[in-house]
C-alpha cells in the first residue's frame, strides 16, 4: 500500500506541544489565582453558538460578523457560528439561567475562532481569558478591573504594557456625535481608502481605528467624541481616571480609541505593548451596558475585559517548567520489577510529587541521561543490590543555585521507609 500524504494542521490553528501546554498552565494558574483573590468564578460556555447571538451583540455590519465568523447550517437547519468572542455566550448564559439577579463577576477562558490573516499574534484559533461584571453601574468596578489586570501583568512579570482609555459616552451621545463625525469625514470622501467608505455608510466611528497611514492626519483632525459627553458620562470618566491616578497606574486618553465591537460605551481601555509589531494590543475591554437588554434580558450594567493568551505568552518569555521533580532509575532485573510499585508508594506518601520512573530498560548510563534532561531535581537510584537491603539511592541532579554542576551534592542512600521524608527535605 503507497503510504499516505501527512495531513497538516488548518491554516491559523496550531497544534499546542507539550512545552507550550506546560508554559500555558502557568499562565492560566496564575491567572486563576489573581481573579479568585478578587472573587470571580469562572463559566464554561460552548464553543458553538446561533448566529444571531453575534450578529446581534457585535453588530451585522462589523468586520467579524461580515468577514471572519465561522458560520455554517446544521442538518437541523439552524444557523451556528464558532465563538469570535467571548462576552456575548456569557450574556446569553447570564439571561439563559437567571444569573441577573444580583451583581455578578465571572471569568473564563477558552478558544476563539475567527477567519483573519494569519500573522504574527494573529490566529484563526486563538485563546482568551476574560472577565465579565454585571449589575455594577459606577466607574469604581471598571477600576477594578483595569487594577486585576494590572495586578495580573506584575504576576506574570511584564512591564513592557502601556495603558489607554477613553470614553465612549452613552448611545444618545455617541449617535450625536456620530452625525457629526459623518459629516466632517463626507468632506474628505475622496481621501479614504475603500475600507473607510465602507464603514463611512455603516460604522463610522470605526474609521478612526483606521491603521493606513495616509490617514492620520484627516483622523487626528477630526471632531472628538470627548467633546460630545453628557455631564454624566464625563463624571464617570473623570471619576475613574482619578482612580487611576490615586492607584499610581499610568495611562493615556486616546480620543480615538472606539473599540471594534458595536456593544461597548463609557469607559472603554487597551494595554498596548510595542514589543509585537503591529498586534499590539494584548487586553481590551470596556463597558456594554445596553447589551443585556439588547439580548433579550432586563437592563443591566455590565463591564468587561478579553486579554490574548498567545500575546501574552510572546511577552512572558516564561521557560517551561520541568516535567518532574524526581526520576527513578532502576537497573537489574529484580530492581526493574520492583521500580512502579515502589513509585506508587512515593505517590501514595508524596501526593505533590512529580515523579518519572524510567520504561523500556538502558544501562545506568543510559537512564541518568534521561533523568537530566527531563528537568528534575533529584534521580532516585534503584539497583537490585540496594533492593535487597531495602535501600535507594537519591542523586541531586540541580544545585541550589540550578544547573551549575559543581553545586550538586553527592549521592547519598535512604532506606525506602525513609524516603518520603528525605525526599521531602530535598524538594
């Protein structure tokens, strides 16, 4: 038989290897651990949604909705879409089983999927952590949550992040102030590329998102949103900005920064980091507090955030971290035999340990080599020799200060009673 063609992964969908999923888990640990220390529990919602949930939240007329969703008819004749987003299946679980009751503060995480151009810090799949708050109206939770983030970033030791707000004022104001913007850019419609045109007649706050440099200018001079806020909507954004700076978090008011999604108002902010190229923006969020109603349920403030899990792991640089704390190695034939069960009654006294007992045979050499490179801290030795005294071998293979050689202490040998504790001092 002629032997098959390999199959290749879809283009923007990447396999996760195990030292990627190594260095993931401990962002998503640590991550976990900062939003439980400001009491939000996590949801779980499904990777495939009706279309309409998108086209209604994100806006019919926005790029994702028009160009990038995933979407397709099922055998039943439904509409379904794969998630571009994670703040609308939220919504829609919120309303689904009554979680709007009282204020809530939810997180999750999970794949995303949207057909863009696949670049660096762009994927087809890609992966979210976000934060949804509902039943909170005033600026001090959208504090909040730009100070979680900030607390996240200094956990994950990144410093290279900047912030930018901005206010996007109420939906009165922003339809004010779009009328106003829309008549300032007709003035100049020979000048915008075919994308600006197009949003000119459907979303035209997003041509000041426009990244063609031939813009810029036109964009810099045109009418501000800030301009356009009620007496209310500017008290809320002074009141966070002053938040801010009593926190000490620096930041930036970007009049141009609208966000790319229909649904958000007031208060909306991006950390930035220039050390990605031209994907520069690592977590945004913002306050949507007409979409609750908008999907069907009863008024309801609500304020969240969505950070690239891939874009921050670019920035972490973390090493993965070792597959064990201990490998054991056994030589002989009676040793070999005797290896697993001994390693199950290290587990069963150790439950924290991570420890690797070597398979498929090899001379001691052979098998040390395979302890070193697995990352762990100590080689547990095992020959049929010592196992007729009751006795192993424990080899520190990491000196205190990590790899250096010369700070390894010498082999020393325990009896197997004793190993656990032993064990416990070394690790």
């Amino acid at each position: 038989m002629a032997r098959q063609t390999p199959l290749r992964a879809i283009r923007g969908m990447h396999d996760l290897l195990p030292d990627e999923s190594a260095r993931w888990q401990q962002l998503e640990d640590c991550a976990r651990a900062v939003l439980e220390r400001y009491g939000y529990k996590e949801m779980r919602t499904p990777l495939v949604e009706q279309s309409e949930l998108f086209k209604r939240s994100i806006g019919e007329v926005t790029d994702i909705v028009e160009k990038e969703m995933y979407s397709f008819e099922d055998r039943g004749g439904d509409q379904l879409s794969l998630r571009p987003e994670g703040t609308a299946s939220c919504v829609r679980a919120a309303i689904e089983h009554g979680l709007l009751d009282q204020p809530r503060r939810i997180w999750y995480r999970g794949p995303m999927f949207r057909r863009e151009r696949p670049q660096r810090g762009r994927y087809r799949q890609f992966h979210q952590i976000g934060v949804e708050v509902f039943g909170l109206a005033g600026p001090d939770i959208d504090l909040e949550v730009i100070l979680l983030t900030r607390r996240l970033w200094s956990a994950l030791g990144l410093t290279q992040l900047r912030l930018e707000i901005n206010s996007l004022g109420d939906r009165a104001e922003r339809a004010a102030y779009r009328d106003q913007l829309v008549a300032y850019l007709r003035q100049y419609q020979d000048r915008l590329d075919d994308d600006s045109r197009r949003r000119l007649e459907t979303n035209p706050l997003r041509v000041l998102d426009s990244k063609n440099p031939d813009l810029a200018e036109l964009i810099a001079e045109a009418p501000s949103l800030t301009e356009a806020l009620g007496s209310e909507s500017r008290a809320h954004f002074e009141t966070l900005c002053a938040g801010l700076e009593q926190a000490g978090v620096a930041y930036q008011i970007n009049p141009r920064l609208v966000r790319g999604l229909d649904y958000y108002n007031r208060s909306v902010f991006e950390w930035i980091t220039d050390a990605l190229g031209a994907q520069g923006t690592v977590c945004a969020g913002g306050r949507y507090d007409g979409l609750v109603e908008q999907l069907g349920g009863r008024a309801t403030p609500a304020v969240g955030f969505a950070l690239g899990i891939e874009r921050l792991l670019e920035l972490s640089q973390m090493p993965p971290p070792p597959s064990a704390d201990a490998y054991l190695i056994a030589v002989g034939e009676q040793a070999t035999a005797a290896a697993i069960p001994i390693a199950e009654q290290i587990r069963d006294a150790l439950p924290q340990l991570r420890l690797l007992c070597h398979c498929g045979g090899g001379s001691f050499k052979s098998q040390f080599k395979r302890a070193d490179r697995s990352g762990a801290k100590v080689a547990l030795v095992l020959g049929d020799d010592e196992l007729a005294e009751q006795r192993i071998g424990i080899k520190p293979l990491r000196g205190a200060d990590g790899d250096d050689p010369q700070a390894k202490a010498e082999q020393i040998s325990v009896s197997i009673d004793a190993l656990a504790d032993r064990l416990r001092n070394f690790l």
